[in-house]
C-alpha cells in the first residue's frame, strides 16, 4: 500500500491490529480519516478481504464520498457498491431489500420535513388540536416523536409512559402519524434507522444474514451515535464480531441531538477484550495551541485522558483582548485581520467563531464597514434572516403603505389565516381596478369576492398595520417599535419551528435585531446633539441603514473572504488564524450550561471550546467585552472560566490585568463551577446589604424559590433588578430593593 510508510507509529499500530474490537482515540488534527482508510486498504490488501465484507460508517454524505475517493484511489477497486455510507443510507439499502412489516412494499417513500410536517397537521385536524398551536405546534409534536425514535421507544412504549392528559395526546398522535406513513407507504428519516434496528430484532435470519456478510465494520464519529446507532452497530457487530471504531470522547459536542458520549467511554465495557490505541500526535497546531486545549479539557472529568503533542515550533502565544463592548469586539476582529494580511495572511485564512448565531450581526456589519469580504459558513446571513427580513417587511410598511412586495412577504407572517388563494385573488382585483394592492385592505369587506370571514381577516391586518403606524410616529426608539409590533403580532410566540436547537437560534437572530435597533436608536440620539443636517425619522433612516447592509449580497462571493461561523460549525474544519468571541460567562459558556445544576452541560461547551481551539493552526485569537447588549440591555458578565483554564503564559493579554483571569472557585461537590472576573460593572445592593453586589453567574437563595443563579441583572438603586433561574421553578424577575434574597 503506498502510504504506508507515512503513517506514523501509533496510526501504523491501529491501523494493522488484529484484535476483534479496536476503539481508535483520534484526537484533533491527528489524522482519522487517514486511519480509516488505511485500515480499509489494509484489510483488503494484506489481510484478503473482500470487499463486499466490509461496513464503513460516517455522519455526513461528505465524508463517505471522501473516504469512497480515497479507498480507489489506495486500491484502485471499484467502490461504488461497497457498504461505505451515512448511517441513512446504509439503512436505506438494507431496508430496500427485505420483507418489511406493516404493509410496507420495497418502493417506499422517504418524507422530508415538509412531507412530515403536512402529514402530522392533518393528524392535529383529526384530533380536533389543530388550533391548540401553543401546546400542539407540529414543530413540537415532531420534535417529541423524533426524539422518541431515536431512543427506539415505539408507539406502544411512549403510550404505557405517558403520565398526563398532554402526553397522552402526544401519544396518540405519534401513532396517528405513524399510521399515515404506512397509509402512504413511507418512511421518514428516523424510521429508516429505528425501523431497521427493530427489523433486526424481529427478524434473527436476517441479522444473521447481514453479520454474515458485514465481517469488519469500521465506524467513524463514535462520539456522536445515538442510542439507535448504537443499537444498529452492536447487533451487526455481536458480541464477537470485528468492530473497528474512531472517535474523541472531547469532541462530543452534539449531545441535543441525542448523541451520547458515554457509547465512546464504556466501549472497553461492552468489549472488556479491546484493544485501546490513542492518535495523540497533531499535525495542525503550534505547541501553544495545543498546550491551551490540553489544559482546558482537562477540567472535564468525563473523558479519556489524553495530551496532544506536536513536532511543530511553539508558535506564537494567543492572544486575549477585552474590548468596551461587542460593537468594539467587533471591529478589533476586524482590525486585526486587516493587520493580518500586512503579514501576507489572505481572508480566507481567517475564520471567526461564535457560540450563537446572533453573535455574528456585530462582525457582519463591522466587515460591510469597513469593506471586508466574508461568509457565513453553515449558516444564513444576518439580514437574509427569515425573521430578520419579516421585521423590515413590517416596518417598511409602516413608512411606506404602498409597499406592495413587503404586504407579500407578511400577509400571512405569522400565520393569520390568509392563504395564497386570498393574497392571489386580492392581487387579481387590484389590477382590474388599476388600485394599489394594499390599500385593498382597508376596503376589504366591500369586496364581494371575499367571504365575511376573509374579509374580516384582511380588515384586521390592515388596523394592525395603521395601529402600528400611530404607534411609530408617537416615539423615536426603532427599539420600542420592533417589541411593540412583536408584541402585537405574537410574532415570537408563533415561529415555526420544530427543531428546539433552531428555535432557540431564531429567537437568538431576533435578540440581536433588538440589539441592533437599541444601538441605532443610541446612535441616532448622538447625531441629533452633533449634527444640523437634514434629519430622517429615525425609523427611516435605520431602514436606510438596513438596506445598505442587504446590498452587500457579493461581499464574499469570490475565493478569499473571512469565514464566520457557530463553534459547531466548525467541527471537522482549520484555519491558519482563529478568532473565538464572546469569552464571557453566560456566552461562552452559554448561560444554559450555567443554569444547569450538573456538570454535563458544562462539560459540552467546554469539549465545544476545545473544538474552537484546535481548529487553530497558527495563531489562536480570544476576545470578551465588558458589556454586551442582551435584549436591548447592556450586562457586563465574568469573564469565561475557560480563560482561566488557560496557562496565563500561553497568552498575550495585551495589557489586560492579569489578575481579571482568577482561578475557578471550588463548589462542595469539588467541581468548577464559575470563573469570578473582576470586570467592572454599576453596583446592584442585594436586600441583605447595599455594600453585596450581585453579577450574572451569582448563587442567590430566595425565601420560598430555593436557591439560584442569576442570568441577568438590569437598572440600578431602586430600580435594580435581577432574573433568576431556580431549579423547577423557572426564572424569575425580581426587584432587588424587595425581593428576599441572599447571595451565597
């Protein structure tokens, strides 16, 4: 095999190993698909395998097709027929060629989520809920039945379990659902992976069959299967079969997707006779980087420890910068990739990450000012937004009435009933009477084309838009228009979403619009008292400004532009300089993971952080700011305990005090539970005493709630406000002047 005299010493052992099962350690940047391959290779070259014999399984279509590429290209065997796919496909292919239960012919349907989605709405018709769409949303429903099959709990399990009249319903209509695939002959994606596992298990010829012809599985990402997958590979694989898997117990970072960690961490459990091989050598970071992630994860305790080393130079130290405020954050990123390319770095070298979506709002329009060319990876451009692009809808017509392409865009956004048979036969009669469209609405119900309940649907759309209008024209904050028109549209409450990840992210892009909005409006306040030029309403001219933004549709259109992207985005890639923002507790790591009373949560986004790091090649970038706009409110939060992780000589705190980065604080339990910053921020008196001051991250106990910890902190003196998340209570806003609460 020609590169087999690359591998180095530890990816030549797993490699070539002939015990039955094999759990591969693969650390960042250590080379795993290299690995997987040359087994593949190995095994069919040295040890006589023929190629139909052997299973490989991947996460993403893009990685089969590279691992497909470059087992030809090592072997020169034809690979389009071999079992080497995502764990969809593979289930596909088996699904396709058995006897399947309930009716199923071997031409079934796939649905998509749009197939699912129509599906489970006529199940909520039947069911007499379809208008309950807070509790029955079908984004939700979906989500519960989705969730339900990745754990391989049937219709009839989640029916015993179901404790409450809500449940129950959830129930009924996952077996509604369920019976309307069949009906129609198909399958949705979670169906091909439980629907084969409990074939399987039904039917015993058949597993024989397929352990018979699967005699070596390789599976990579062993870190991210779900209990499903789990399941799938060990029945293939039996108690003695050859089971070949990769993966990095601190790379797990999709636990809200169902996958858990502890299939990588008890391998050695279910096969107490494997062999255990650690890829520790990375060949992709300087020694400083290295030496950074492995001091940070070593703060996790659920993992196998491990500490990547490096034969590259030590590389320059990373660097810290703590900025006034993220709008600063933003552009020292930006600045300082600009500084960059002086060095001959090129854009495309550089990539930003973040750990939310609406993080990137700020870098977006610090890149449209000052001329940077960028993309967002993975992801939609802020001002693409579907929710983004609703609220400009709105407003623009609230300046301009006759904005007939805007009336389009959110006639029925949120859903008020009016179809695309109305919007369509208002347009029609719009033309025939040579009248604007929109101002149709106003005269709706003279309309003899419409019945009465349409035309009382479009009436109320119209005194919506002139409510609005009287609203608008009464106040100079872009601010309080936005939360006024969300308020009066329920527009947050009804978004249609039914992936919880995805949600939380639309509300994220809202957030950051609101942001957006508070920092124009203190913007516009500040030309007011320095310029005599003809003014704009305010709202105009943030629609002006929008618009600027939405024309920067090229920016990054050609090779070289800056890479933006969420830190999960960026699994799997590596970038000669990484910036990581928003080092703050409540941020990075995300207040979630804060509220959580356990350490699990934490312990993913601090495996998240580690990602970050290791996607570093040569310079490795972290910033905070003292402030950042939260709704509309500045919080100035610690410090991320991730910081303090680090070896302060591996940084360059570019004159930050060092003393700002202390040591974790030990809980009872002897965990790390926050990282205290001595950021400066307005003094909040807790009830106890004036002199306490209370920051996002505090424990506080309350008198009847029990004991908490503070997510956010707003006003000051008597005005002083805090929220608090308690355990099964929920989070509370409470008047720090009353409120019976003492930190602790």
């Amino acid at each position: 095999m020609d590169n087999f005299a690359s591998l180095n010493p530890q990816q030549k052992e797993a490699v070539t190993a002939t015990e039955k099962q094999i759990l591969v350690i693969a650390g960042a940047g250590s080379g795993k698909t290299k690995v997987l391959v040359s087994r593949a290779a190995w095994l069919i070259e040295q040890q006589q395998l023929n190629p139909r014999n052997l299973m490989a399984v991947t996460f993403t279509n893009k990685a089969a097709k590279e691992m497909k590429d470059r087992l030809e290209q090592a072997t020169g065997i034809d690979v389009r027929w071999l079992w080497i796919g995502t764990f969809h496909s593979l289930c596909v292919r088996i699904l396709r060629r058995e006897n399947l239960p309930n009716g199923l012919d071997l031409n079934f349907t796939i649905y998509d989520d749009a197939d699912q989605k129509s599906l489970i709405k006529k199940c909520l018709v039947d069911m007499g809920l379809a208008s309950e769409e807070r509790l029955y949303s079908p984004q939700l429903v979906l989500g519960r039945i989705s969730d339900a099959k990745s754990r391989l709990i049937s219709v009839a399990e989640f029916t015993a379990t179901a404790s409450d009249q809500h449940q129950r319903n959830i129930a009924e209509l996952y077996r509604r659902y369920q019976r309307r695939l069949r009906e129609n002959n198909a399958f949705d994606f979670d169906d091909l992976l439980c629907e084969t596992v409990w074939l399987l298990q039904k039917q015993p010829d058949v597993l024989a069959k397929y352990k018979q012809t699967f005699k070596h599985i390789l599976v990579d990402e062993y870190q991210d299967i779900n209990h499903c997958q789990y399941q799938l590979i060990h029945m293939l694989a039996g108690e003695d079969g050859n089971l070949f898997v990769v993966g990095d117990p601190d790379q797990s970072i999709y636990c809200w997707r169902g996958a858990d960690i502890s299939n990588i961490l008890d391998f050695v459990k279910d096969y107490p006779a494997c062999r255990e091989i650690q890829l520790n050598r990375n060949y992709r970071s300087t020694a400083n980087i290295l030496a950074a992630a492995n001091s940070l994860i070593t703060n996790n305790n659920n993992r196998k420890p491990k500490d990547l080393f490096t034969e590259d130079n030590q590389g320059e130290l990373i660097f810290f910068a703590l900025t006034e405020d993220d709008r600063e954050e933003a552009f020292a990123v930006v600045q300082t990739v600009a500084s960059l390319l002086e060095e001959g770095y090129k854009y495309s070298d550089c990539a930003v990450l973040y750990r939310t979506h609406g993080q990137s709002a700020a870098i977006e329009k610090a890149c449209i000012r000052f001329g940077v060319p960028y993309r967002i990876f993975g992801g939609i451009k802020f001002y693409e937004r579907k929710e983004v692009k609703d609220t400009i809808a709105y407003l623009r017509l609230l300046v301009n009435p006759d904005d007939g392409e805007s009336l389009q865009r959110i006639y029925n956004s949120p859903k008020r009933g009016i179809g695309k048979t109305t919007w369509n036969k208002l347009q029609q009669i719009a033309f025939q009477r040579g009248e604007n469209v929109n101002r149709l609405l106003a005269v709706a119900d003279q309309c003899s084309e419409f019945s009465g309940t349409t035309s009382r649907k479009l009436k109320m759309l119209e005194s919506l838009l002139e409510q609005m209008r009287v609203f608008a024209a009464g106040t100079d904050s872009v601010a309080a228009i936005i939360a006024e028109l969300w308020l009066r549209t329920d527009y947050k409450e009804l978004i249609d979403e039914k992936d919880s990840e995805k949600l939380v992210e639309r509300l994220e892009i809202l957030e950051q619009l609101y942001n957006t909005a508070t920092t124009f409006d203190e913007d516009y306040q500040q030309m007011l008292t320095t310029s005599d030029e003809d003014r704009q309403s305010p709202l105009t001219a943030f629609l002006n400004q929008a618009a600027l933004a939405m024309d920067s549709d090229g920016v990054g259109e050609g090779n070289d532009y800056l890479t933006l992207m969420t830190l999960h985005a960026a699994k799997g890639l590596e970038y000669q300089v990484v910036f990581i923002i928003g080092m703050e507790e409540g941020v990075f790591p995300h207040r979630r993971a804060i509220f959580n009373l356990g350490n699990d949560d934490l312990e993913e986004e601090r495996r998240l952080c580690y990602v970050g790091i290791t996607r570093a090649r040569e310079r490795l970038c972290l910033t905070a700011a003292k402030q950042r706009l939260t709704w509309g409110t500045y919080e100035r939060n610690r410090m991320s305990r991730f910081l303090s992780e680090i070896p302060q000589e591996l940084m360059d705190v570019n004159g930050v005090d060092k003393k700002r980065i202390e040591s974790p604080v030990q809980t009872n339990s002897g965990g790390s539970v926050f990282v205290p910053a001595a950021v400066p921020r307005p003094a909040v008196a807790a009830a106890s005493t004036a002199a306490q001051l209370l920051m996002v991250g505090d424990k506080v106990r309350h008198g009847s709630f029990g004991d908490g910890v503070v997510v956010q902190v707003s006003g000051s003196g008597d005005d002083a406000a805090i929220s608090v998340a308690f355990p099964g209570v929920g989070i509370k806003k409470l008047l720090v002047k009353y409120a019976p609460i003492k930190k602790i």
